[in-house]
C-alpha cells in the first residue's frame, strides 16, 4: 500500500499545537477602576505608547448590583493584559473581582494586578481569639483567580502595612511589593533647603520599615508611650533643631498621630516640619485637619504634605488644598508592567 497523500489544502508543516503567539510590540491593555482613570491615563503616558487603555462599561441595576460589561473583551485574546484595581471599601470589590474573572476569561498571554493599596492594614493578624484578620480575608478573595497562558499573575502593591502580609496570598498570583519612597526622594532633592532636611519616623514600625531606603540622611526616631489611656509621642533618637524634619509612614488614616509629632519636632527647634505617606486614606475627610486654620497651630505647621495617588479619592478631594502635593506611581507602575 502507497503512502497516503496530504490533501493539497492541507499544508505538509501542519501541526495542531497550539503556539505561543508573537507579541513583541504588541501593547499592554489596561483595563481600570473608574475612579483610577487619571492615574491608568500617565501609566499610559509613562509608558510612551507600550500600554494602551481598554474599555470597560461600568453599571448597575436598580438593586444597586454591578451590570459591568468589558467592551474590548474581543481585543485582548492572546495578549498581555492587566487591571488597575481600587478597593478603597467592601462593596467596590465584587464588581471588580467580576471584570478580573472576565478578563482571565480570554485566553490571555499574561495578567497583572495593579492594587496600589491594599486595604485592611491594619487587621492583619490575630492577637485574641475571636479576632477577624480581614487582610487575610482580601487576600483569599484576591488569589482565588484563574492562570493565564504564561502562569501566576503578578500583584502590584506599594507599602504594604505589614511585611507579612504577603503570605496570605494564594498560589495563582505572585506579590510585587513596591514602595513610594523613591518618589519621594526625589522630590526631596528639589527643595531649596535639602542640605537641612533630617527623615523622622513616628515610631520604631515605621523606622524598621523604612530607614534602609534613607541612606545618606540624618533619621529621628520617635516612639508613642501610653499615659492612663492616652498615648504620648515622646522622642526617643535624634535632633530636629534648626532641621527641616520630614516624617515618614506608609499610611495615615484620623493623622492624630502625625500632628502630635509634628507639635513635638518644632518644640525641639525643628525649622519646619512635612510629611510623606504613601496612602493618604483620611476616612471621614481628616485631611482637612492639615489645612492652615487662621489661629491654629496644627495642621497648618506642616510646609508639605506629600501623599501619592494609590487613594483617588483622596487625591479628587485635596486637589489643590495647602500643604498636600501629590507624587504620582504612574512611572513605577508602567516600569513593573513593562519588566
């Protein structure tokens, strides 16, 4: 018996493997929350044109449940995608797990996650029984996705409040922990008064968090004391006299705590005192303490209050209000999409 011929429509090299397709230069599709827009648009402009914005019709019904629609779910097949997340509160979260989901969806190349601030901060571990860890919570919700063609999908999340927190991540996505200080930095190196300025750190947490990123810099360190049932910031390490003091955390939510270091630098002769923190969360509006009021002495002692735009809400609140400036994570977000 002779060899059976291959009918000509069927080329001789024809397999039916599947392979992975071409992608150099293809775009990043990034798809956002509404309330991350202005920040996903200079992700894009960061990136000069390597990722473009997808589109995603966001609804709902008269019950209020998410009638969420991915409009360029017909671009994204074999491509390299990823989702810029707000859950800023709890009732955000399930329509945006939905329009994950539905992205895994389409066969991707790869998928990221940009979650710039990861809530829940500050219940991330059980110390009596009883006791919820919500951050673990988060975490569970947020892991519980499916692989994409290329595996784990990366996690990109800035400051994390407590280190350990990363294991509270399942198997199907892959923790990114990055930091805003570098931003700030930077921006320290343009101040008219940079050979004065002197890193303080509100209590020993935020020293071990954040003094390795401070090299070159003079540090204080201050430390909270409990009084009956007040805690008191004394200083335990430094000198801010004639110094202008910049205090360093990862998150501020009433900011007492900031003020009263801020009332306790310039007793000790600071020459001016600001502020960074990565997410300026300011539940119920306190960021309006930091305001100058005609004859207070508090907020308005601070001569910059530097915050980055993992919280849009702040960010849309504050916008142009005295001291608060805000450093934008569009660059080192583009930087870890394009690694």
């Amino acid at each position: 018996m002779g060899p059976v011929s291959r009918p000509p429509s069927v080329p001789e090299e024809l397999d039916f493997r599947i392979t992975a397709p071409n992608l150099e230069g293809q775009p990043i599709y990034l798809f956002y929350y509404p309330d991350c827009e202005r920040l996903a648009e200079r992700v894009v402009q960061a990136s000069q044109g390597r990722i473009q914005l997808g589109r995603i019709r966001w609804g709902h019904f008269a019950d209020t449940f998410p009638n969420v629609f991915v409009t360029d779910a017909h671009k994204i097949r074999n491509r390299h995608v990823a989702f810029l997340a707000s859950f800023h509160n709890p009732g955000v979260i399930l329509e945006q797990k939905g329009v994950i989901d539905t992205l895994l969806d389409q066969f991707l190349a790869s998928f990221s996650i940009i979650l710039p601030y990861f809530p829940t901060g500050t219940h991330e571990r059980v110390e009596n029984p009883g006791d919820v860890a919500t951050a673990s919570t988060l975490a569970g919700i947020i892991s519980d996705v499916k692989l994409s063609r290329s595996g784990r999908s990366p996690l990109v999340i800035f400051d994390i409040h407590a280190l350990q927190e990363r294991f509270y991540f399942g198997q199907n996505v892959l923790p990114l922990l990055e930091s805003g200080i570098p931003l700030l930095r930077e921006r320290l190196k343009k101040l008219p008064d940079q050979d004065k300025i002197t890193i303080a750190y509100p209590d020993e947490g935020a020293w071990k968090r954040f003094h390795f990123q401070f090299s070159g810099y003079e540090e204080i360190i201050c430390t909270k004391v409990r009084d009956g049932n007040k805690r008191i910031v004394k200083l335990k390490e430094g000198n801010p006299e004639g110094k202008h003091v910049i205090i360093v955390d990862d998150l501020v939510q009433s900011g007492g705590t900031l003020i009263e270091c801020q009332k306790l630098l310039s007793q000790h002769g600071a020459s001016a005192v600001s502020a960074y923190v990565t997410h300026g969360v300011f539940p119920k509006e306190s960021w309006r303490k930091f305001q100058p009021v005609e004859g207070s002495n508090d907020g308005a002692a601070f001569k910059y209050f530097w915050i980055t735009d993992s919280c849009a809400q702040t960010c849309a609140a504050v916008e142009g209000s005295q001291p608060f400036e805000v450093l934008s994570l569009a660059e080192p977000i583009a930087a870890a999409l394009l690694l």
